[in-house]
C-alpha cells in the first residue's frame, strides 16, 4: 500500500506550527491530521491545538474518550479497591494522589449526572 496522507500525534500547538513550517521550507508533504488525547478531564488540546489545526486546514482525530479508564465507571468512589490486572501499575490510579483524588471527584459528579438523566457514564 502508499501512504497517502500523514498526520501528528500529540503534538502541542507549538509542534505543529514548527512542523508545518517545516514541510513547507523543505517542500514536504505536510501533516493534514492531529490526534490528541481528549476527554472531559483531558481537555489540554482546547488550550492552543484545535486553533492552531483549523489554522493549518488539518483534521482532529481524538484517542483516549475514556481518559485512560477514568470515566469507564470502574473507579468510583464506592468501588476504588485493588486495581484489576489490566490497570497499569504505578501512580495512573495511586488514590493517595491528590491529582487523581480529583479526578475521582469529577467522575462522581459525572455518573451521578449521567444516572439523573437515565445512562451510564459511559454512554454520557
């Protein structure tokens, strides 16, 4: 198969700039898509990407709606235990952490939402 199209992904805003400014000094084929991670607790892309994609004429093609497990409805307050073994070890779901403490709160908040208007928090 050819490639046809190529694209960047979790570039900053910065990155792109730099990288399309490349393609074009160097007579490159330029990248026409980004793919970022975007979710409700991972909205970092709303800050300088998605301006600077629609600057450029490029696509968004996002990854990670779930924010990494955190809005799948298995880390809930009521049943935050041991982590199953497809949990990454480390500090990703450390409950100790006040970053992730917080990330608990927005999910409460969240799937009691989500039950009020009759769904998941998945299906939300």
């Amino acid at each position: 198969g050819k490639v046809r199209y190529i694209g960047s992904s979790s570039f900053s805003g910065s990155q792109i700039v730099e990288a399309q400014w490349a393609s074009r000094d160097r007579n490159l084929e330029r990248f026409i898509t980004e793919q970022p991670p975007y979710s409700i607790l991972v909205r970092g892309i709303e800050e300088d990407v998605l301006a600077t994609v629609q600057r450029y004429g490029m696509g968004t093609l996002v990854y990670s709606p779930l924010a990494g497990g955190w809005l799948s409805g298995r880390w809930r307050k009521d049943a935050v235990g041991k982590p199953t073994s497809a949990a990454r070890p480390g500090v990703r779901f450390d409950m100790s952490l006040p970053e992730n403490q917080r990330k608990l709160d927005i999910v409460e908040e969240l799937a009691s939402l989500a039950e009020a208007n009759g769904m998941t928090l998945i299906e939300m």
